[in-house]
C-alpha cells in the first residue's frame, strides 16, 4: 500500500511539473519601453520560474520580476489607454483578424514605469493569465466582456 502511495504522488508530481512547462507560449513584442527591443519582435514567453516572468528573443532573456510588475490587462485590442506610451503600428491596429494582447506594466530597474504589449497565440492566454495573476497578486483587468470569455474560458 505504502509503494502506490509513493507512485501516486510521483504520478502526481511528473503531471503538475508538465503541466508548468506548458505556462507560456510564443508572444510578439508590440510595443513598450522597452529600448532594446523593436515592435514585431518574436520571442517565448514564460511564467514558470518562482521569481521572473521570462520573455526570451533572439538577443536573449528578458526577466520582470514578478514582484515588480504593477498592470495585468489582456484584451483583444490595443486602444489608447492600455498603450501607455506604446507605439503601435497602424496595420496591426485595421488588422481584422483577432489578436490577443496582453498588456505588463512594471517598475524597471532604475524605479521607472515601464511596459510591454505583447501579442500572445489564442491557446496560451488562459494558463498565462491564471500564472500571472497567481504568481504577482494582481487581478487581470480585461478591456471589455468579449476579451473576459476568452481570456477565462
């Protein structure tokens, strides 16, 4: 009895651990404060690690601190209000197609606001989310009831 009760926490264990790996997902740079990045910058974005969000491109890894991080808005149009100083390219914005946005203010390095837009693939945004909100305390703000359904299932 004792051995199916080690397996079973094993079982267990091997699915949350899976399961974790899949918190993330390819993401596009829209916009931000970023200085060392360009809009349409590809990466992967990850919400694993016990301290950082990671979003990982080409010149390397981008960690917020979870601690750090101040705005949570998910939504499936990037207006005004959530750019925040964010520069967004007007073909993206007559695109007809449904993106999902996923808006993370921050306090950087030298105490400064700072923030990211990415756009994230539709199967990401619901583990991505719940990892978030989990991971900093801050409530997801949604832009309007359409992106609450998709962003909550």
């Amino acid at each position: 009895m004792r051995s199916f009760c080690y397996i079973f926490v094993s079982v267990a264990v091997i699915i949350a651990l899976a399961s974790a790996a899949d918190v993330g997902g390819r993401a596009e740079y829209v916009g931000g404060t970023m200085a060392n990045l360009i809009g349409g910058t590809d990466g992967t974005i990850h919400a694993t690690g016990l301290k950082n969000l990671s979003f990982t491109v080409s010149k390397g890894v981008i960690q917020v601190p979870y601690a750090q991080i101040n705005l949570l808005e998910y939504g499936q149009k990037v207006d005004r209000r959530v750019a925040m100083a964010v520069l967004i390219s007007p073909l993206l914005i007559m695109s007809k197609s449904r993106k999902q946005f996923l808006t993370i203010g921050f306090v950087g390095p030298d105490g400064e606001q700072q923030a990211m837009v990415l756009r994230l693939e539709k199967g990401s945004v619901r583990p991505l989310l719940a990892s978030l909100e989990a991971r900093t305390g801050i409530k997801v703000t949604y832009q309007d009831e359409e992106a609450r359904k998709a962003g909550k299932g």
